[in-house]
C-alpha cells in the first residue's frame, strides 16, 4: 500500500513539474521580447502617392496589437530624414497610452503621421523607420516613401528673330523664344524677364517683359521682346538671361517660384554701312542757293555689300528740295569706301541754322538678303544776304546810281 502510494506522490510532482516547463515560456518570458514581436505595424497608405516637393504628406500605419496581456504604454517615433521635415504641425513622437492586446486582428489601431516634403525634393523613393516600444527598448522598422515632384519645369525650345539674320546696328529686332514645361505639373501666372547681354538694349519700356499664364505640363508657350543691336556689336553667341517667375498649380502656399535659363543669341557677320564723311558744293549754303551734298559711305562690317545705295528723306519742315532722292554707289567691300551725290536747293526762307536730314543706307549681303541703316546726315544753312554774290553786288550798284541820280536833280532844280 505505501509502495503504492508513493509511486503515485512521484507520478504527481513529475506531472507537476512538466506544467510547470510547459507554462513557464507563456507567463515567464521576459515582456520587451514577448511584447515586441507582437506589435505588427503595416503600412496603409501615403497621401499623396507619389508624394509631392513643396507639399504636406500624410502617413498611415495598421497597428495591429496581439499581446496576450495587456502593456502600460505603447509608444512610436517615427525618424524621417531629408526630403521630410516635421513642419506640418506633427510630431515625430506618438504615445498610445495602455494597450489591450487581442487575437482579432481586425481590430486595430490607426497612427498617423503628417510631414512636409522639402521644396526642393527631386524624384526618388526614400526611406523612413518606424519605431515603437512597449516599455522595455524600441523595435524598428522601414518603409520606403516614393517622391516625384508634381511642379513645373522650363527649358528653353526654338528661338526665331525678325529679322531672320540678326547683325549689328539692328533695330527693333524681335526675338520670339518658346518656353516648354517637361514638369510634372502645370504653370501658372507665367512670367518672363529678358536680361539683355552687353551689346543689346529693349527697344522700348517693357518690351524686356511677356506674360504667358498657365503653361501646361508637356505644353509650351512663345515669350516675345523687341530689342536693339549696337552698332559696334562683332558677331558671335552672346547669353542673355530669362527669368521665369510662376506658381505651381498644387502649391497649397501659392509661392511664386523662380526659374532661370540662359538664351543664345546669334549675330552672324554682315556688312555695316555707315556715313564717314559729309561736304557740299558750294561749302557755304545760303537761303535760295542750288547746291549738292557729297556723303562718303563706308562698309565697317565684315562681309561684302553688293548694290549699295542711298537714299534721303523727305522732311517738310526741312528747307531743302532734293532734285534727286537717291544714288547707286555700288559694291563696297569690307573696310571700302564710296560716295554717293544729290543735288538740293535751299528755301529762300530758309534760317540759318544745321539741320539734320534722315538718309537710308541699302545693301545685298552674301546670303542676297537686304541690310538696310538708318542714318543722319549735317546740313548747315549759314547767315548772309539772300542770293547769289553777284545779285547782291548787282543790287547794292542800283542803288548808288539811284541816290547819284536823286542828288543830280536835286541840285539841277536848285
């Protein structure tokens, strides 16, 4: 009876102490481990996808707690670096408090993170980290985040000129440049600024400016501006520079940006007239006179003119009238000289004074197109007696015979 007794006091401690194995990795493991593996985080969604340079981000995670018992503080801490700044208004550090955990696993927590993405954030997937801890260390986590910018872009597409050959000394020339977006967004409220280089100057106020609106993603518009060739420009590429101010169409901030490209701009060599030298015949003009005016043109450019010819204009508030209004010079290479002649009188009326008449210098460049300068030419008028010398002699003769004559009767009567 005792043996009987005591083999079932020994078959009770070793069933006792096979429990006891069998319970101990439940209740007697140490939490951080147990508690740790349990925590499941998964990722939900990001708002927007892909995310967006300039703009807030939302994140959102699963939580999803399996712990067998419950834990004082469930805590998340989420490191994101460059492009993602922490200035919407969130935290990096969230702490849920006490946690229930639970075998159902569709019943889980939300957490929310709310970032910035930087403004100037190029395209690419980046990687953020999770971190939460349930009391006793942090378990971690990536997740990558995929960034592509939705704003605009600029490149500089064709550039037309008018005239199609720019030279020196061209005026008013009009430079029409197409500006394309190969952005991921549209632009809006498009401005362009024109920064001429040394050797240009606009045309006119504002003629440096154009305002384009909205250009689309994958679109292009043509900015237009008017400006001035010096006369003493050589040929080659000179670099202006656009200044392209915009809005993007998602910037929540509405933040003018800007864009700056450089701009070639192409003189090509051309022949250049110009007036060296201006006499009359006679040197001395006087009210009613008939004179010619002799203009030296010369070609200071680096190509040859053929048909080189010149021109004057008309001015009715001028006191001349030109018997010829133009004269064929002929071709002048460069650094060569020629002399064109036209004959004029002067208005009896005239005042002495310099007047400045308008003249046109025309040429053919090697490409057969027309090169054409405007230039100005001194006229000068001197004071003196109306006429000719000899009138004026003749005149001055027929009065003394007159007063002779008169004194003659006078004392013949006397």
């Amino acid at each position: 009876m005792k043996s009987k007794i005591l083999k079932q006091s020994i078959g009770f401690i070793i069933l006792i102490i096979f429990l006891s194995i069998m319970i101990t990795p439940v209740f007697g493991q140490s939490p951080t481990g147990a508690q740790g593996s349990r925590i499941q985080a998964n990722f939900m969604s990001q708002d927007p996808d892909p995310a967006d340079a300039g703009n807030d981000l939302d994140l959102r995670w699963q939580i999803y707690n399996s712990l067998s018992i419950p834990t004082d503080h469930l805590r998340f801490r989420l490191d994101a670096g460059y492009p993602f700044l922490f200035e919407a208004g969130d935290s990096p550090d969230k702490d849920f408090g006490p946690s229930a955990g639970t075998s159902d696993n569709q019943i889980f927590y939300v957490l929310h993170y709310k970032l910035r993405v930087a403004d100037n954030a190029i395209k690419g997937t980046y990687n953020v980290t999770l971190n939460w801890d349930t009391g006793n260390g942090y378990t971690k986590k990536e997740f990558p985040i995929y960034v592509d910018p939705k704003k605009a872009d600029f490149v500089v597409g064709a550039l037309v000129t008018s005239p199609e050959k720019l030279i020196a000394d061209t005026k008013e020339a009009k430079l029409s440049v197409d500006i394309n977006n190969i952005g991921k967004g549209n632009a809006e409220n498009v401005k362009i600024k024109l920064l001429l280089p040394e050797g240009f100057n606009s045309s006119y106020s504002y003629s440096d400016e154009d305002t384009l609106g909205i250009i689309p993603k994958d679109g292009s518009k043509t900015a237009t501006f008017y400006a001035d060739v010096d006369e003493n420009i050589k040929e080659g590429n000179y670099l202006a520079t656009l200044n392209i101010t915009y809005k993007d169409e998602n910037d929540q901030s509405a933040t003018y940006r800007t864009n700056t490209l450089g701009l070639n701009i192409p003189i090509k060599p051309a022949p250049h007239l110009i007036v060296e030298n201006v006499t009359t015949t006679p040197v001395s003009l006087k009210a009613g006179s008939t004179s010619e005016i002799h203009i030296t043109v010369k070609n200071t450019g680096n190509k040859k003119a053929d048909s080189v010819s010149m021109r004057v204009f008309k001015d009715t508030s001028q006191p001349f009238e030109f018997s010829d209004k133009s004269d064929f010079v002929g071709k002048l290479e460069s650094g060569e000289s020629g002399e064109a002649v036209l004959g004029f009188t002067v208005d009896p009326k005239a005042a002495a004074k310099k007047y400045l008449v308008d003249v046109e210098l025309r040429g053919i460049d090697e490409s057969n197109n027309v090169v054409i300068f405007r230039r100005t030419v001194p006229i000068t008028v001197d004071s003196g007696p109306k006429g000719s010398p000899a009138t004026g002699s003749i005149a001055a003769l027929i009065a003394i015979v007159g007063a002779a004559g008169y004194y003659l009767r006078k004392r013949k009567n006397q």
